[in-house]
C-alpha cells in the first residue's frame, strides 16, 4: 500500500521568552516577525512592544499576526495601538485594523465615545461600523449622541444603517431630528425611513 | 462554566445551548459522583482525575460519515495533489492532515478516495494524518469500527474492499488501511499542539470553525497557515469561509470546490 503512516512528534513545540520576542520583533527574518508577533499574545510584557512595531510592520501576514495577537489581549492599550491604523492611506491597512477592533469590541468600546467625536470624518465612519459589534443597548445611546450634531450626511448615512440592523427604541425621535436637519439628502430620508420601520418592528427590548 | 470552555478550547457556547451545556455538565457530574456543582467545577478546575479532558470530549460533536463532501475529494485527485506535485521543492512524501478527524472516517475516507481514484498514487509517499480534541473519538478512530449510517455513501464493494463485517450492523476498517493512517491529539487553538505536526500539502478541516468566535477562529487560521507548506491547501467545510476569518490564504476556485492557499513567496504555485 503507497500509503505511509510516519512516527509521532517530529517537531517539539518551543516556549518563547520575552526577550526572544522582543528581539525577533526587530528583526530583518518575516518568518522570524511572524513568530515573535504571534508569541507576544501570550506574554504582557511584549504588548508595548508589538503595539510599537505595528505601524511600521510591513510585511501583510506580520501585520496580521500583529493584529491578532493585540486582539486577543483585547486590552484598551492594544486598541490604542490599533486605532493609528484606521487614518492609514492603505485601504487594506484600515480594513485589517477594523477587523482587529471588531474582535476586541470589549477593549474598543471606551474609546468609541472619542473616535465617535474624531475630527475626521472617515474616522467616524469607520467608528460607526465598530459600534455595530456592540450590543443593541451599548450602541444605541452612542450613535444617538452622534446623530444629534454630527454634520456630514455620509457620517449620519453609516450610523442609521447600523441602528437599522441595531437600534433600539429610543434611538426613533433621534432619527426622525437627524432626517429634518437634512430634508434635501432623500438617500438618507429613506434610509432614515427604512431604520425607523425596522426599529418599530422589534420587540421593545430586543436581546441583541 | 462557558467561558472556561471557550478560554481552553475556543467553542463558544451562550445563552442559546444553555440547555445543551446544562445536559453535559450534568452528565460529568453524575459519572464524577460530584454532589454539587461547586465540586464539580472545583474538580474540573484542579484537573483532579484528568477531567479537563473528559469535560472537553463531553462537547464535542462527533456526528460524520465517509465520503462526506465528496466534491473536496474529487478536487483532491483532480486538481490539488497535482499541483502540489508540480509545485517541485519537497524533501517529503505528499502529507494531508485532517483536523478534526472525528471518529476517523475523513481520514479514512482520503485514503479509500486516493487509492481508489488516484492513478498516482502507487509512485508517491502519502502519510494521512487524523488529529483531534476528543480522546475518545481518536481512540474509536484507530478502531476503526462503524455503523450503518456513517457507510451510507459507500457502494457495497468499497464497503466489502476495506471493511471487515462485524455483528450487529458494524463494520471495521481492514487492518491494512488502518496501519496506514496515524492519529493524534490537537487543540487546533494551541500552537503548541498544532505546531508538533510539521507542515502539510493539504489539510481538511471541515465544520469545527463554525463553533469557535471570530478571535479563535483568527487563531486557528494562524496555526493551521503554520501547519500548511507554503503554496498548500487547505479545504473548509461547505458553510465556512476563510476570506471572512483572516487574509492570509488566498481564494482558489477549481471546478469542484472552492479551497484555501497558503502563499508561496517563491510564487511557485504550479498553475496548470
């Protein structure tokens, strides 16, 4: 029979140290990157590091691991770390960083208030799309307080979609104003329509 | 309860399986003889009786048959161990792992497949490997004793080729071929489990992504690209998608299936 069963074992798994990932993060090797990026998850004292190796990292599948390995501390200080992403010019960058975010909703969320209120209008949007990892209840009151005052029609577009898909009850006399400041954008008078009658349609309560 | 399951083996159980996790949790405390929960959590927790095992083979799901998404298989022989081969730069035979391997019929299943349906396969080394969690199910896999329902895509004479009749509508996989297939213990969220296994042409691992959140599922990505030599495959099951857990693989349609690519650097991929 061509088939071959081999033995057991042929590569015993290793144990990195902290000084070993902190020299292999700096080094010239992507594969030697790759592993000390993906080592640092499980050691604290390399997440300063690794947040600091991030934004010059260049390599994609680095930059992944970067990613994940900061997602999975989850911490505020390693959203932080990934937030500089999100003004990147690589579109790819921006994505990946998002993505990042979305898995460490938890350590994101306390900054959502601030991104929600960026100067820049991208960052906002792409905050909206990190408040729909929320639940119901937590993004709700946060794209509210958006909705009142925020100027740029494309902003208030990406919050009443993911209050469309999110929103609970409270957020209807918030729309209903944000559809009245801009009664010559129909795009968002319909979406703003389209959110509301999904809302009312919910439970009032919905477990989200 | 969960959340110690989640942090050991990355499955996610909420609010909706707490009837699911209630039952399980319920029957390790009974075969512990565990008078109350906090007892048995104490043991579970001190590992007392190697019960993190026993717990986690509580939860896993082990329902398959042979021959289960058979198109991955035909894409195997028509597409992916040819390119593999053309791709030139092995020390090694052809290896293709399966993760999970349940109670052995999908590795069991690539072996029938590539010798029933691979004119190659007599000029090449192939070593098929089965991992999985749950130690029971590894322990039935090298059995390799089925019933009914797991053969039902089989024709008779593939049953009567590599299957010995047993009582009571059970059949055992022929001892040659269950020489020819190793199994192994993996938590494929642990890089210190996956890594042990070297690097594969091809891996399978079909419908265990589904039960882990998106952190885990990005993890298991990561080791299973470590596990994959550079330009190798890896299939999914039919209702999950890499492109949505991580960038890594690049997508690779072929007429059969839709699999996943490892990157090769030296951009030898083989193309046809």
């Amino acid at each position: 029979m061509p088939l071959v069963r081999k033995s057991a074992g042929a590569q015993p798994a290793t144990t990195a140290t902290a000084a070993a990932v902190l020299e292999g993060l700096a080094s010239s090797s992507e594969d030697i990157r790759w592993a000390a990026a993906r080592a640092a998850a499980d050691l604290p004292e390399c997440a300063p590091a690794l947040a600091a190796a991030l934004p010059a990292e260049s390599a994609p599948r680095v930059r992944t691991a970067m990613l994940t390995s900061l997602a999975r501390r989850g911490d505020a200080r390693s959203a932080a770390a990934i937030l500089s992403l999100l003004r990147s010019d690589d579109a790819s960058l921006r994505v990946a960083a998002l993505d990042a975010l979305r898995l460490m909703i938890h350590g994101t969320a306390e900054l959502l208030p601030a991104l929600l209120g960026d100067r820049d209008p991208d960052i906002r949007i792409l905050s909206c799309e990190l408040a729909r990892a929320l639940p119901g209840e937590t993004a709700t009151p946060l794209l509210c307080q958006l909705l009142r005052h925020e100027p740029e029609v494309n902003v208030c577009a990406a919050a009443v979609e993911v209050l469309a898909e999110a929103g609970q009850r409270e957020a209807l006399p918030v729309l209903a104003q944000c559809a009245a400041r801009f009664p010559d954008e129909p795009f968002l008078c319909f979406a703003i329509q389209v959110a509301a009658e999904r809302i009312s349609s919910r439970p009032p309560h919905p477990r989200v | 309860m969960c959340d110690f399951l989640y942090r050991r083996t990355g499955m996610v159980f909420n609010e909706t399986k707490r009837y699911y996790v209630a039952r399980r949790v319920s029957e390790r405390m009974t075969a512990t003889g565990s008078g109350s929960f906090t007892s048995y959590f104490a043991r579970l927790r001190t590992d007392a009786g190697n019960e993190i095992e026993l717990f986690i083979n509580a939860f896993t799901v082990n329902e398959t048959y042979f021959y289960r998404e058979d198109h991955q298989l035909h894409c195997l022989t028509a597409n992916l161990l040819a390119e593999r081969l053309r791709a030139g730069h092995r020390s090694t035979g052809l290896r293709i792992w399966c993760a999970p391997c349940s109670t052995g019929e999908e590795p069991y299943s690539v072996a029938m497949w590539l010798l029933e349906n691979w004119p190659a396969v007599d000029e090449h080394e192939i070593e098929i490997l089965g991992s999985d969690i749950d130690t029971v199910a590894l322990q039935a896999s090298a059995q390799g004793i089925f019933g009914k329902r797991a053969l039902m895509r089989l024709s008779e004479p593939l049953v009567g080729k590599y299957f010995v009749p047993l009582q009571n509508e059970r059949w055992q996989i022929i001892e040659e071929l269950r020489q020819s297939v190793r199994f192994s213990q993996v938590n494929l969220i642990d890089p210190a489990t996956t890594r042990p296994h070297g690097q594969f042409d091809v891996i399978f691992c079909r419908n265990v992504l589904i039960y882990f959140d998106d952190a885990s599922r990005r993890v298991a990505a990561e080791n299973l690209f470590e596990n994959l030599l550079p330009g190798g495959f890896i299939c999914l099951g039919h209702s999950e998608s890499m492109s949505r857990i991580s960038p890594l693989f690049d997508v690779r349609r072929f007429d059969d299936a839709i699999v996943y690519q490892r990157p090769d650097p030296r951009g030898t991929y083989g193309h046809a």
